[in-house]
C-alpha cells in the first residue's frame, strides 16, 4: 500500500499530508497516539519543506513489513538549495520555554515523535525519511 502527494506550497496544505497519514495508520491498525504522532511529525516536515524548500514537496507514505517491526515510512522531498543536518539548530526540552526561541523545533519533534527518522540532503533535493512502529499501544 502506497500514498504519493504531491503539495504546492499553499496555506495548510500540510494538513492534506497529516490526512493521509491518520487515514493509513488508521488501515494499518496502529493505535491512535501513535497516528497522532506520526501526523504531527509529517506536518513539521512538510512545514520544513515548503518554508526551506522553495517549491512543491513530495510526500510518500507506506506501510513497511518486510522487517521484525513493521512500520508506517513517511518521506518528505523537497527540491531546495539543501542543509547539513549535522549542524541545524538543536532545541532541546531542557531549554526553559520562556527564553526559548518559537523557530526552529521542527527537526527535534519530529526526531522525538518518530522511531526512526533519517535525512539526507544535498543541493537540489533533501530528504527526511521517517518510520512509525505499526503497534497497537503506544
């Protein structure tokens, strides 16, 4: 089972992408905080993707069961000028919210609100690769 979105950057159209995802965890049977999960962390790439990327953003969504944990893959694409993920700016929850900047948490949920998250990025194509274990309790 595959979904292939393909958004233009118009206001919350993020919102298409964390349908798509609440309605294949859904099919896949995973419980409903680890959907809600996986739609806020689709959500923040897409945010990511369109704000950095400058153009359309390809979202792909699958099931994953060839492997001991089967799992929701949730890629995100974009076409822009790229990034080292290895230095974007690292929020941490420790940081007291009141002097903590409003900008730039979307890397650190989506890394906390996933199982597996990868990215790979260069000039011309960045993308965020994340799994959400297909478990029926959080």
């Amino acid at each position: 089972m595959e979904v292939v979105l393909h958004l233009p950057v118009v206001p919350n159209v993020e919102l298409v992408a964390a349908k798509a995802v609440e309605t294949l965890g859904g099919a896949l049977g995973m419980h409903q905080t680890r959907v809600e999960a996986a739609s806020v962390a689709v959500v923040e790439a897409c945010l990511n993707a369109m704000e950095h990327g400058g153009g359309p953003v390809t979202v792909r969504l699958r099931s994953k069961n060839g492997s001991a944990r089967p799992c929701l893959v949730i890629e995100v694409e974009d076409h822009g000028k790229g990034f080292d993920p290895e230095r974007a700016p690292q929020n941490s929850p420790s940081r007291i919210l009141g002097r903590a900047s409003k900008r730039g948490w979307g890397l650190t949920l989506i890394r906390e609100l996933m199982d597996e998250v990868q990215i790979r990025s260069a000039p011309g194509k960045t993308l965020v690769y994340m799994c959400k274990y297909v478990e029926s309790a959080p």
